[in-house]
C-alpha cells in the first residue's frame, strides 16, 4: 500500500496510462466534427409543467445549464448569461437550466429564481437523472445544441468571460443557419 | 505495425485491471470518438434506429508525502442507445477507497426499453419518491455515497399520471444488501395548479423485520405563490432498534414577485429513521432544513439531521432591489419535538445574509455573514463567520478573484474541563487568477488556532496548496493540487464525510466522450 511497493507502481502507471490516453482524445477531439445527438428529456419546471428538449429545438438553439443553489460559479454564470438572454431569444435561442438540486434545496430554487430575475426555463432533476444521461461529472456545465438536435459545444465550469464564447457559438449556429436558408432559397429560385 | 504490436504488450503488461479502464476509454477513441452512426442510411431503418455511444471518465489520484499513502479512485461510465433500448455500464476502481478498502467491478449497469410514455429499467437505478421521505437512491461521488437499487423498475407516465414500480435491493457501503424492498409510486395532475401523489414500500429486513411505509404528497401553484405537502408514516415491528413507528411531515410554499422570493419550509421528523441495520445504509433522505452553504468553513460544519426526533423551519430571501445588488437572508431553526406542536431542546440554528455588488462590469463584492450554533458537537459551539469574496475584472477573459472566509468559533468544552469558554478560530484566504476559458490558478492558505484549547497539539497550523485548474479542449478538465490542506468534513444534502488531509499532490481529470 505504500510507497515503493508493487501497488503504488501499478497506480502510478494507472494514472500515466490513463493521462496519456486522455491526451490522446483530447487531440483526437480537437480535430473531430461532432455530431453527438443530444439525449431528449422532460423535466417539470418551476411550476409544475413538463419541459421537453425537443419541443424547445423546434423554436431554435438551445443551452442546457446544470446549475444548483448552492454552487457559486453557476449562479455567476447564468446572471452573466441572464443579461443577453432577452435579446437572443428573440431569435428564437432558448436556455434552459437544469437544477441538480436535492432535497435540501429544491424547495428554495424558485424563490431564488425569481429573486434573480431569471427569465430562462428553469427545471428539476432533483435525483440527476439528466445529469447522468448527459455524463455531467461537475457543475457548472453547459450544452449548447442546435436546432438539428446535435450537440455543438460542452463546457465545464466557469470563469469571467466564458459567457463570451458562449454567446460567440450561438451566433457561429445562428449564422450557418442563415447560410443555410439562403443556400436553400438559392437553389429554390434556380428551379 | 511493429509499433503496434510494441504497444499492445505494453497494454498487456500493464495491470489487467488498468488495461480494462483503458479499454473503457480506448472504446469511444476507435469508435470514431464522437459516435453516432446511422442504421437509416445503411440498412433504410427509421431515422431514430441508431447508435449513440456515450461515455465519461473521472479520475482522481493523490499521493500524501507524510503518511506514504496513494489513493486512486477512477469512475468510468458508458451508455450504449439504439433506438428505445439503452444499456448503461459504471466500472469503478478505488486503491483503496474511504473505508480503506481496494476494489474494482463493474458497479452499475442495466438495460432501458423506454419511450414517451413507459420506462422499464432492469438492473442498477436510482429514484426518488416526492422530497425523498419514502425512498431516495441516489449517487455522490464527493461523499462516496452510492446506494443505488438492484431490480426492475417501470414507469408509466401520460397526460398528467405517472406511476412507477419498482422491486430490488439497495447497495450498502461494501456490499450489496439481502432485503429486497417494492415500492410504488404514483401522481396526478388534476389541473394545471394541483398534482396529488402516494407512495408505498415495503422491505423484509433480516433480524429485523417487516417495514413498511406509506404516505401522499401535495403541490399547488397559483401565482405568486406555491405550496407543496408531503406526510409519510413508517410502520416498524416494535421492540427493535427503533421502539415504535414514525412519522414524518415536510411542508414548504415559495412566495414571490419579480426581484423578490420568499421561500418557507417546516419539517416534523419523529422516529422516522428508516436505515437497514445490517450495512447502516439510509433508504430515505428528508430535507434537513439546513442551508448549503458556498464556502468551505461554512459547509464544513453542516447540520446532519436526527430523523429520530427533530422539528424544524427555514426561511429564505432572495432579492435583487437594484440592476447590481443582490441579497440572500436564510433562517434555520431545529430542535427536538416537544408535545404536538412545540420545539424542545435547540439542536441548530443558523441565521446567514450575504449582500452582492456588481460595479459597472469591473468588479463583484460579495460579503456574508453567518451565526450557527449547534449541539451536534462536543463544546456546544458557536460559530461566527464573515466572508468576504472580491472579484477584479482584468479583461473580458481575465479576472482575479480574492475569498476571505473566517469562522470564529466558542465552545463550553475543552480537555481542561475547567468550565470555561474556550475560543479559536480558522481562516482561509485565497487568491486566483482565471484566464478564459484556458483555465485557473488558485493560492490558498488556510489557518487555525484550535490548538490553543488543546492540551496536546501534534497537528499542523498552517495550510497552503496550489492548485491549477486546465480546460483540455471541450471535454476534459485537468486540475491539479500540490501542497497541504486539512482534514475536515464535506457535506451534501445533510450527508457528511470526513475527507483525509492532504500534503502532496492530487491529480483530479474529468473527461466526457
């Protein structure tokens, strides 16, 4: 069990060996095009009512936010979030935060909602459900799908400025998808 | 190809147990990493009929230079989806893990067939019944808490009615329990505003005897106000380890305009602890009422409720009068039962503002401040707690972030039992700098003074660790510790644990596949 031993060797080439392979994704992934679906699921929101992602993706893009009370850089997150929001769901961008609360704290989130002035959807996975479908291993964590239902960018934790990337990705999904109405109304018209 | 062959001995020399966590990875990498192919395009199958793999790996690794002891723990989890059908798989290692113990198996796996409107789990699973008062499964890997169900679980759910059943046997600390436990749970929405719901489970506990509980909830939403109910009674045989039934109520209501929410809470546990004995495992969890805190001092000394004999209330604000200022006020009060309705003896109370700053974009001071007192601990103590948390906004990606919290804490006991109150206090400062989204480094000392009402005092004073946190790409996130920290407990959901001290370095990678 200590230092020296066989055992600590065998953990030591554990941890390198599994290092190494993530190295490996993590360059295999700078290069990949994702097209991860992202799971469908509906959840009850602040009142009650069933949210499902799917029905959301027909109005446009949406970002998942796994968020609880008691976790500070979630909160910074979404208030960073919360100020562009109004502007961007115009658009038809919807967000879409998933409480991970327990128990203990569910029963404060709406009261904490409100007195953020948080207009997005809110929902509770109260036992994580969503969390695991989604292999969140900490929060915060976002998702941001498009309207295909595919997953285009995943980030773990937040620092100041973060928000920036976010809202530079859903502008990138707003521009293919006018690109992609044009192309369409192009090739219409040649017809 | 020589290279190849070089490198599959190289995996095969490895430890059979870490060539099968490789694998685990290696599987999404030689799946085209980001998976999903289409059966519709190969075989004209419907568009929904193709596989998605899935999978995520987290890795944690310390090495403390003063006890020589390593600890490993890695959790690798994989879904396979076709269509309704999905399998879910969990290998877990830990060498050894918080009980001291080296294991590694396939944890958690279990086949789904669901569509919009049915469920059926056979295998591992968790689940939740109302606020958990009845039945709460659930994993926390911060905690090491894992008691997930071994069975089959179905769920039907349309137009406003959901029931679940379920059958199986709960995991205990090392193994998995003998006394399988059914249960049942259903909900109706009468309306848009009122949902009703009951729930019942029954187990056979070896030596022990027939349990059964049973109980309904709730809610109702109007505007600017809600309210949610739920009563349970258990049913024990008497004369065992708890002498008669239980019960247990927990109320809550949210009231709220924009800017303002109000949240109330009261909770009525009488003899309502339902653990299995033989593995010490709690089948139930209730809201303890108890807030969760941000900061680490704070949620160091967490409230674990006695389910055995507690009632209690909570109060919380939360308000934004201004575009740049929020506040936070939270009131938690639990003390044992007295008559029918009154509160006997204080077991915590805790009373917590926080005041939050916003200066035009360029920085965010956030002050708190908390007064706990608790009988849960030897001294009775008392706990004073300012924090202080500062923001600096260097650039849109750039910031630097100072956090000063300082607990202050007075107790009637000391090893000199001289009746007098004896005080200490312990402090931790840090300083981080953050670049987006590249990552963080973050300088954190943290000090006490208990040694001053001790006779004897081997332990440290003084704590400092480094940490630097890295985003690797989208999906893998690096953070990495070298130097000392206490021991002390972690706490979620009025579950603790006691987390060893650290003097070395940690090694923690999270990745998503």
């Amino acid at each position: 069990m200590f230092a020296g031993s066989k055992f600590v060797r065998s953990l030591f080439s554990k941890v390198l060996f599994t290092f190494f392979i993530t190295c490996l994704l993590v360059s295999y992934a700078q290069g990949a095009k994702k097209i991860l679906k992202a799971p469908n699921f509906s959840a009850p929101n602040l009142n009650g009512k069933k949210v499902e992602l799917n029905t959301l993706l027909q109005e446009g893009p949406v970002l998942i936010s796994f968020w609880a009370t008691h976790c500070k850089p979630c909160i910074k997150e979404l208030n960073q979030l919360q100020k562009l929001y109004p502007d961007y769901k115009k658009k038809g961008f919807e967000i879409l935060a998933v409480d991970v609360d327990g128990p203990r704290s569910v029963s404060r989130v709406k009261s904490k909602v409100k007195g953020l002035k948080w207009k997005f959807a809110v929902v509770f996975d109260t036992n994580r459900d969503i969390y695991r479908k989604y292999h969140v291993l900490g929060i915060p964590h976002t998702v941001l799908i498009d309207r295909g239902g595919n997953i285009r960018y995943t980030h773990t934790t937040y620092r100041s400025g973060d928000e920036k990337i976010i809202w530079k990705k859903v502008d990138q999904l707003f521009n293919e998808q006018k690109e992609a109405s044009e192309e369409k109304e192009g090739k219409d018209s040649e017809k | 190809m020589k290279n190849k062959f070089a490198f599959c001995r190289f995996l095969f020399q490895l430890h059979k147990r870490s060539f099968l966590i490789c694998l685990f990875l290696l599987i999404p990498l030689f799946s085209s990493f980001h998976f999903n192919f289409s059966f519709a395009q190969d075989f004209g199958l419907g568009e929904s009929d193709s596989w998605t793999i899935r999978a995520s790996n987290q890795l944690e690794y310390s090495s403390d230079r003063k006890t020589h002891q390593d600890i490993f723990h890695n959790w690798t989890d994989l879904d396979l989806t076709y269509g309704n059908y999905k399998v879910n798989l969990r290998y877990e290692a830990h060498q050894p893990d918080d009980w001291g113990q080296t294991w590694q198996k396939l944890s958690f796996r279990n086949l789904q067939l669901s569509n919009e409107f049915f469920n059926i789990t056979a295998g591992n699973y968790y689940v939740i019944f109302g606020r958990g008062l009845i039945l709460r499964s659930y994993e926390n890997r911060d905690l090491r808490h894992d008691n997930n169900l071994d069975g089959v679980r179905g769920t039907i759910e349309f137009e406003g009615f959901n029931l679940t059943l379920l059958g199986g046997t709960a995991m205990g600390k090392y193994e998995r329990l003998d006394d399988p436990l059914h249960a049942a749970d259903g909900k109706i929405a009468f309306t848009d505003w009122m949902t009703l719901g009951g729930s019942y489970l029954r187990t056979n506990i070896t030596d022990f005897g027939l349990v059964r509980l049973f109980g309904g909830n709730a809610s109702v939403s109007l505007p600017h106000v809600d309210f949610y109910a739920e009563y349970a009674k258990k049913d024990n045989p008497p004369g065992k380890y708890i002498p008669d039934d239980g019960k247990g109520i927990y109320l809550s209501t949210n009231i709220y305009t924009a800017g303002m929410g109000l949240a109330l809470e009261f909770k009525d546990y009488d003899k309502f602890d339902f653990t299995n004995p033989n593995q010490n495992v709690a089948l139930n969890n209730p809201p303890p009422l108890a807030r969760e805190h941000m900061y680490t001092l704070l949620n160091r000394h967490a409230y674990v409720p006695d389910l055995i004999d507690e009632r209690g209330i909570q109060a919380e604000l939360t308000s934004s009068p201004l575009e740049q200022v929020s506040l936070l006020a939270n009131y938690s009060y639990t003390a044992e039962r007295k008559d029918k309705f009154c509160f006997g003896k204080l077991l915590f109370s805790e009373i917590y503002g926080e005041l939050e700053y916003d200066y035009k974009d360029m920085a965010t001071l956030k002050g708190g401040f908390s007064r706990q007192e608790t009988k849960q601990e030897e001294g009775d103590p008392v706990r004073l707690a300012p924090v202080l948390d500062l923001v600096y906004y260097l650039s849109e990606a750039n910031s630097v972030n100072f956090v000063l919290e300082h607990l202050y804490t007075q107790k009637d006991y000391d090893e000199k039992l001289d009746g007098y109150k004896r005080t200490y206090y312990d402090q931790i400062l840090s300083l981080s700098f953050s670049q987006s989204p590249t990552g963080s480094i973050t300088l954190t000392h943290e000090r006490t003074t208990e040694w001053k009402i001790r006779e004897r005092w081997s332990g440290r004073k003084d704590w400092l660790i480094a940490t630097l946190d890295l985003a690797m790409g989208e999906n893998h996130n690096l953070s990495l510790s070298v130097g000392s920290r206490p021991k002390g407990k972690v706490c979620a959901g009025g579950v603790c644990v006691d987390k060893p001290a650290l003097d070395g370095w940690e090694i923690k990678l999270l990745s998503q596949f």
